[in-house]
C-alpha cells in the first residue's frame, strides 16, 4: 500500500512540475487540465461502481482469510521450534530435522 501511495504522490508531484514548466499557452493548459479531470472524475466513478459490485464477494473472502490467519498465528506459541505445516484445519505440525 506503501508504495502505491508513493506512486500517487510522485506521480502527482511530477504532474504539476511539468505543468509549471511547459511551454505553451494557459489556454491551452487549462484545456488540457480540465479534460484531463474529466477523465479522472469518469475513471473514480467507474471504479466506485466495479467497489460496489465486488464488495459483497470480497468481503466475506476477506474475513475468512482473516480467521484462518489468526487460528494459524495462535496455533505457534512463542519458543516453539516446530513448523506449522496443515492446510488450517488438521493442526498438523512438522518438527524441523536438523
């Protein structure tokens, strides 16, 4: 998540810094920047409808996923040198040979 909103930032950054330094017309760059949020504002809300849709699907994934992670992190006790090797269900474990 970290790197994406660097991503934005820079990206962001990067944009206004070419705007200040361009060589052409206000008009022009204006045009330019009011088109260019009109394909921002259409692209956020094409994304909000595709959220919208996939959140009932997404969401119960998650917080299953979210169960298994816990069960298996509590499953370790700190000190313990075995490995947890079952697919979250059995409570298999396997002693590293070494």
């Amino acid at each position: 998540m970290g790197y994406i909103r660097g991503f934005a930032h820079g990206a962001v950054i990067g944009g206004v810094i070419g705007i200040c330094l361009a060589p052409q017309e206000g008009e022009r760059t204006r045009a330019q920047l009011k088109e260019a949020g009109k394909g921002v504002r259409t692209g956020l809300e094409i994304t909000g409808r595709a959220m919208q849709r996939v959140a009932p699907v997404v969401a119960p994934v998650a917080g299953n996923a979210m169960q298994v992670v816990d069960r298996v992190r509590h499953r370790r006790e700190p000190g313990d040198d075995s490995v947890y090797a079952g697919n979250g269900t059995s409570g298999e474990t396997a002693t590293p040979s070494g």
